[in-house]
C-alpha cells in the first residue's frame, strides 16, 4: 500500500465521520424539536463522535507515518541487495580468475617436463613463477568477497525483517 492510498483512505474515513456527524446532529436535531430529545443526549453523542474522529486520524497518523517508513526500508532493501549483487559479481569473478590461473598452472607442469628447448622451457618457468605469485592474491580477494557476500547477506536478512515488521505493524494500525 503506497502513501498515497493511505492518504486516500484517511481522507475517506474523515469525510464518512464528518457525514455521520451530519446525519447524527439532524437525527437529534428532529428528536428535539419533535419528541423534546434531551441535550444531554446529543452532547454525548457528540463527545463519542469527536473521539471517534480523533482516534481515526491518529490512526491515519500513524498509518502515513508507517508508509513512510515502509517506503525508507524498501529504499534499504534496494541498495543491500544491489551490493550484494555487486559482491557477488566480484566474487565469480574472482572464482573464475582463480580457476584460469589454476587450469594455466595445470598446463604448465603438464609441459614442462615435455619441453626441452630453453627458451620454451624458460618462459614456461616465468610463467610458472608468475602464475603461484599472482595465485594468494586471487585467493585473498575470492576469500574477500566471500566475508562481504557473508555480511550482505546478513544485513538483507536484518533489512527483510525490519520490513516484515513494517507490514505487520500497518496491518495492526489498519485493522483497528
């Protein structure tokens, strides 16, 4: 339900109020010119109106306030969830990176003993030396990204909770 439809919706419960209380003061209106009401009766009616009134616009109150609310955590929910996106792009990324440099490191030891001409032999081994340097950094930044998609996680989780208990809490507000 967006603020808008709320609005609405107190809008509609103010207007019906403001209608009964028409329909009451004629009502008692003709009572006490026709059957000599008392207007000690039409004083409590009105009293029990204007409490009824103000207790449907604290509740449109509060029902605005809450889609407000609604509207911030749904805003926090968007960005968690498009960092953990983010982190988990980095995170295949990294998984795939990690898995090029092992593949290559598995071709490299498959052709080394095969090779015979220096030159060759010699690039396989700086390729060799490259590859198991650049391997704990690949590694670090895969375990990296792996804590961060952890604690997004997490804070999504936390996020879907504050908005589930949003919810209940205008349906509460709603059902009064």
């Amino acid at each position: 339900m967006n603020v808008s439809s709320v609005k609405l919706a107190g809008f509609g419960a103010t207007i019906l109020a403001v209608g009964f209380v028409a329909v009451v003061l004629a009502q008692d209106r003709s009572d006490l010119s026709g059957a000599g009401g008392s207007l000690a009766a039409l004083t409590a009616e009105v009293r029990q109106l204007r409490v009824a009134v103000e207790e449907s616009a604290r509740s449109q109150a509060q029902t605005q306030a809450l889609g407000v609310y609604l509207s911030v955590q749904q805003s926090r929910i968007v960005q968690v969830a498009s960092r953990l996106d983010a982190v988990r792009r980095d995170l295949d990324g990294a998984t795939v990176h990690s898995q090029g440099i092992a593949t290559a490191l598995a071709r490299i030891d498959d052709e080394l003993p095969r090779t015979t001409e220096p030159k060759e032999r010699a690039a396989l081994e700086s390729q060799n030396r490259a590859l198991r340097l650049e391997q704990p950094q690949v590694d670090l930044q895969k375990q990296q990204a792996l804590n961060r998609e952890s604690e997004l996680s997490q804070a999504l989780q936390l996020e879907d909770a504050r908005w589930s208990d949003l919810i209940s809490r205008l349906e509460q507000v709603i059902k009064r």
